[in-house]
C-alpha cells in the first residue's frame, strides 16, 4: 500500500508497521458497524487503536484519513464524519448533552450507484427495517424537525404499532427498534422540562439532516401528498 499524501516515515513508522496500522483500523470500522447495525463509530474508538502503541500526536488523525482512503479504494465505501447535532429543545435534561469528545464519530455509505447497491449488496432481509426508519424519519420530518414521544406514538398507533408490542411478527421489539434509531442517529432523544412535568421529545439527527437523505424524504412525501390529493379530486 502506496503512503501517498503523508509521508509516514516522519513519524518513524516503516511501510509494514504502517500498513497494520491502517489495516487494523478498517477492520475495526468494518467489523463494529456489522456488530452495531450501522450505529456511528466514535473517532475517539479509532484513535484508541493507534495510542495504544505509538505516541506521536498527529498520528491517529493520518492514520485515519489513509484508513479512509482503503475503505473507499479497496472496498467502495465512504468513511463520512458526522458532527453531532445539537438539540432545539429549551431545557433539557444532562443526559441528552454530550462532551465534545462525543461529538465527532464516523458512519460508513456505500458509494455504489444506487441500482448496482440494491442487486448486489442490499438484503431483502432487513427491508423492513429501512422501510421503518424512512416512517419514523418522515413523521418528524413532517412535523417540522421536532415531535414529543407521545404524539409519536399516537402516529405509529395508527400504523398498527404499539410500544408495549415486543413481538411484532416483522419488526419485533418495536420499542427498542425506535431507541435504536435514536443510537443510529438518525434520531435524537431529549427530555425537556415543562409546566406539566416532563416530556420526552424526538428531534431528527445528523443522519436524518443529511443533504441527500433528507432531500430523498421529501421527494417521496412529496408524491404520496400528490397521490392523495389526485384520489380526494377523483373521488
């Protein structure tokens, strides 16, 4: 493996010692999001794996920009970074803050054209999780970024989804499926404080705020408002 654009030897790294630095951060990256379903991998994980041997200050951030390079080269994916969203919600508890040292983690996207990815790579399997994540992801998105778990619920109710349903026959347990939205972040979770008590809210993430992925929300809401609206002038 070539060491184009840093220049390894400043840090006293010899080309092997280089290439199992690298090699053992893509294998990290790539085994804890098959392990975690895809949930953001913290840069502080990644780094963790270079200090564990070697000093050099500047060296986990090279290591992880050629890890970047393989993970696109080798094996067609992007090592996006995600900047962790910040909540709207007035008052919120402390658990729904985190350190800067939280804030910056990766997520791996596939780089494949998106007809190749579906014959090739998606599994049929776990369509219905997707096919989840897209709802939920739209009903905040339709109420305007932020929706308090209740109303959430009230929504998923008329989909025939219960949060005291642990055995749903496709998604299982749908509670945990949400919370797993929210640690995907996809989702953020925060509890704010009102005159009523507390009120757990659902605002959308950084994955939900992506350019791309939001825009792909909006053109599909966009089409079932036009189909419904086609069906009340039929009718």
């Amino acid at each position: 493996m070539g060491d184009a654009g840093v220049d390894f030897s400043q840090f006293g790294l010899s080309s092997e010692e280089t290439d199992k630095l690298v090699g053992d951060v893509v294998r990290y990256i790539l085994f804890k999001t098959h392990q975690s379903a895809g949930c953001p991998i913290k840069r502080d994980e990644l780094t963790l794996i270079v200090t564990k041997n070697y000093r050099q200050r500047a060296l986990p951030a090279a290591v992880i920009d050629k890890a970047k390079e393989k993970l696109a080269g080798v094996f067609g994916y992007e090592l996006k970074e995600l900047q962790r969203a910040r909540s709207t919600s007035k008052n919120q508890s402390r658990y729904s803050q985190q350190s800067a040292a939280d804030a910056r983690s990766y997520i791996l996207v596939s780089q494949l054209p998106a007809d190749v990815y579906r014959k090739l790579v998606e599994d049929v399997n776990t369509a219905h999780l997707t096919g989840f994540t897209f709802v939920v992801v739209g009903i905040v998105d339709l109420a305007g970024g932020k929706i308090s778990e209740e109303n959430m619920w009230h929504h998923l109710r008329r989909l025939g989804l219960q949060d005291s349903d642990e055995n749903h026959p496709t998604l299982g347990n749908v509670k945990l499926l949400l919370e797993t939205l929210v640690q995907q972040r996809y989702l953020q979770k925060d509890k704010v404080n009102g005159p009523e008590g507390n009120t757990v809210v659902y605002e959308l993430a950084e994955r939900a705020l992506d350019v791309e992925v939001n825009q792909k929300i909006k053109d599909y809401v966009s089409q079932i408002i036009s189909k419904d609206v086609a069906t009340v002038e039929l009718n």
